[in-house]
C-alpha cells in the first residue's frame, strides 16, 4: 500500500522483488497532515482491496 504520490517507487520495488506484475493498493497523497481519524478512513477505504489481496495470495500459496 502507498499513496499516489509514490506509485513509482512502488512499482519499482514490487520488480525488484520479482513481482513487476503486482498493483499496489492506493491512498490520496499526502498522509502526514491528516488526524488519526482521516487515517482511519483511508484505511476503511481499502480495507476490502487489502483482504482481498491477503486472501488471494493465500489460495494461491494453498495450490
């Protein structure tokens, strides 16, 4: 997970780890300003992206 503003660190480091295929889940940029509740919202934002990554990644290890 990232946030927009660093998508291309991003993709940079999923290829260095041998996943260039792999889509990171993103946020609005920036974060350090927002409250602890504004986190929290962003994070409910992509809560179901974030399972949904983990259980995929689970089924496929499982195959």
């Amino acid at each position: 997970m990232t946030t927009t503003e660093f998508i291309g660190a991003a993709h940079a480091q999923c290829t260095a780890l041998g996943m260039p295929a792999y889509e990171p889940i993103l946020v609005q940029h920036p974060i350090q300003p927002k409250t602890k509740d504004d986190v929290r919202a962003l994070a409910d934002q992509v809560l179901d992206q974030i399972v949904g990554k983990l259980l995929k990644q689970k089924v496929q290890q499982a195959a």
